[in-house]
C-alpha cells in the first residue's frame, strides 16, 4: 500500500493523466524505501519523481518498476547510497532486485532521469535531510555582489554584515519547496553517433499488408518492443516475445507473477540489445519475429534492412512510412479482424451493428506516419 501521508500533496503538482502513473511508481519507491532505506530516502524518492512525471519524459511508457528502480538509484547516487561508509548502504544490485527489473535497465532509465534533472552528487534539492548539515552545497549562497560562496567560510565582517540584513542562514540552506517542484527538465540529446537501424515490421498474413519502416538507434529488446507498440499502433495491454531461429527472448515478470507463464527457455529483453543480436555491418537482411497477445497471437516479421554507423543522428526512434491501420486489440487475430471489417463495412452483416458499437466506425487503410513520430518526439527510448 501506498503512504498516504502528504502524497495528495505530491499529487497536485502532477497532471492529471499521469497521476496514476505516479500512485504506481511510488507505491513501488515506497516499498522499497521502507524495506531497505528509510523515510527520508522515501520523501527525496517522492520528489524525484514529482519533477520527472510529466508528459515530455516519456514516463508513461514501460514498466513502472523499471521507472521506479531508477528513481531510487539516482536518489541512492545523489546521496552515496552504494558507498560502504554512508548509512544506510545498498548496493547497485540489491536496488534493481528490490524493484524487480535488471541492472541494466535500472541504468538505462536512471540515466534518462539524471540527464533531463541534470542530477549531481550532493545535489542540495534531493539530498536526504540528515546529510544537509555535512553537505557543503547546501552552506552556497549568493552573496550581493553577485558571488556564489560558502557561506561557512566567509570574513567575519561579512557575515555581520549578512546576519545584520537578515540574510545569514542558522542552518543549511535547505531547497524551498517551490524551488525543487520548478526543477527544470534539462533537454535530451537531440543527435549522436553509433549503430542505427532501419527495419520493416509487418504484421503476418495481413492482406493487404499492415506495415510500417522505422529507423531506431540501437537499443534493448526491451525499448525495440515499446518502438514496435507505438509504430504499429497496438496499446501494450498483453504478453509479447521476439523469436529469433529457436531462440526467445521475453520481459521478466514482476515479482507477484513469477511463474506464472514459462520464461526457463527464455531470455530477457531487458538485457540483450539490438547489437548483440545483429551483425555490423551486414549485407545481409537479418531476420526475427515479434509476438505480441498469445491469445490473438499477433505475429510480426521484422526485417533489418540497414545497420549503419551513424554520427550525429536523431537519438529517437523515427518512423520513415507504413501502410494500413493497426486492428483493433481483443479482435480475434488476424482472421476475426478480417470478419470485424465484413461485419462493419455491410449494414446488412447480422452483427453489424454489434460489431460498430464495439469497435466504432474503422478505416482499415488509415496511417498518419506524423502521429506516430509525434509520439517518438515524446520520448526517446534509445539507451
């Protein structure tokens, strides 16, 4: 259960459709802060994710628990968490176990949110109230010729002169509240270099083909998945694997849902990237499949046509084109998308009109490549 106290607080400085998304990540920042950490490493985690909950980050795609295990890693890095002489201590690991995801992607999405808070260590704004007194950012002030100093270490005719003003801090100066909530979200890189890949996606024994081509830095299976969910048009509400040869590659499943679907044979798309699966530079097209919903069982072909080295590049996905809309999710498959379109298109169809209030009115040859490079504009998933 999630603390309520002061959490409606926390809650008005997020917008409405993403809170949520916020109850989610800090019920899981909570847990963990109260299993391993302390109060005041929960207050910080809180304010860590109030700044980055908002709409530009992408926060409201991927897992929450790998959200979460981010946050508190940043706050643990701000704050020496992994440092032996600190208390409390927790290692790296022991932080991605306790919110159920890798290391890797504990990084990943942890550098995401240090690059857009710009995060440093001892930063004063998410530092944990007992470590302010000995946290010599938090002793700067601005002085009136325009100086930043400590204000510890100033003449002692200055600082009569300060305490006489009125401006002479008894304590550290610890961040007004208004202060961390205005954090401003540093931009992300907008281009870099590396290995990029174009690749065509296409939806199996969809006639006419429903297809799309996407350029993607190179990034985990994990971040190609939510590319392909936002690309085809799918709502990520089901299961999903990528099959190469008899190879699989599937999510972990959270901790209370371990064991619940069969991932021995498999391995996870948190941990294997796009470059440790295919060869650079290659001539020739490098095949996989992406099942995404075993009960509708929508399978895809995904052909990587291009592995260039790339220097200053967009660091985002881009989609270049595509044909068809995406059917819709719970249809049936491929073959009950196909009887949905003969029951919407025939007002005379027994189920027509059954089939209109469930799905409403369908144009099967709809795709605006613009929306879906509005969403990648939104967040940038490369790792």
């Amino acid at each position: 259960m999630v603390a309520t106290d002061n959490l409606d607080e926390f809650l008005t400085e997020i917008p409405e459709e993403l809170q949520t998304r916020f109850r989610d990540i800090v019920q899981i920042t909570d847990r963990v802060c109260q299993e391993r950490l302390d109060g005041e490493y929960r207050e910080v985690c809180r304010r860590l994710l109030v700044c980055y909950c908002q709409p530009e980050t992408g926060i409201e795609r991927g897992k929450a628990e790998s959200w979460a295990a981010g946050i508190v890693y940043e706050v643990g890095q701000v704050n020496f968490l992994t440092d032996p002489s600190f208390e409390p201590y927790v290692k790296s690991d022991e932080v991605a176990k306790a919110c159920g995801v890798s290391v890797a992607t504990m990084h990943n999405k942890g550098k995401n949110i240090r690059d857009a808070l710009r995060l440093n260590r001892l930063d004063p704004d998410f530092c944990v109230t007992s470590r302010l007194e000995d946290n010599p950012l938090a002793w700067m002030m601005e002085l009136p010729n325009g100086m930043i100093a400590d204000i510890r270490h100033l003449p002692d005719e200055v600082r009569q002169k300060l305490n006489l003003a009125g401006m002479l801090p008894d304590e550290p100066i610890q961040p007004l509240v208004s202060d961390w909530r205005n954090r401003k979200l540093g931009q992300p890189p907008v281009t870099g270099s590396g290995l990029f890949y174009t690749l065509k996606i296409t939806l199996k024994e969809s006639q006419p083909p429903i297809w799309r081509r996407v350029r993607v830095p190179n990034c985990l299976l994990a971040d190609l998945h939510e590319v392909i969910q936002v690309a085809m048009g799918w709502e990520n509400y089901h299961l999903h694997e990528f099959v190469i040869g008899e190879e699989r590659y599937q999510p972990p499943p959270p901790d209370d849902m371990a064991g619940m679907w069969d991932i021995d044979d498999s391995e996870s798309t948190e941990e294997v990237a796009l470059s440790d699966l295919v060869p650079a530079p290659t001539k020739k097209h490098f095949r996989m499949n992406y099942v995404y919903d075993f009960g509708d069982g929508w399978e895809h072909t995904i052909v990587i046509e291009k592995v260039e080295q790339l220097d200053d590049a967009p660091l985002m996905p881009i989609c270049l084109e595509g044909e068809r809309a995406c059917p819709p999710e719970d249809c049936g498959g491929i073959w009950g998308y196909e009887e949905l379109l003969e029951a919407v298109k025939d007002p005379k169809h027994p189920e027509h009109a059954e089939m209109i209030e469930w799905a409403g009115k369908i144009n099967p040859e709809d795709f605006d490549t613009a929306k879906v490079n509005a969403v990648f504009k939104r967040w940038q998933s490369a790792g």
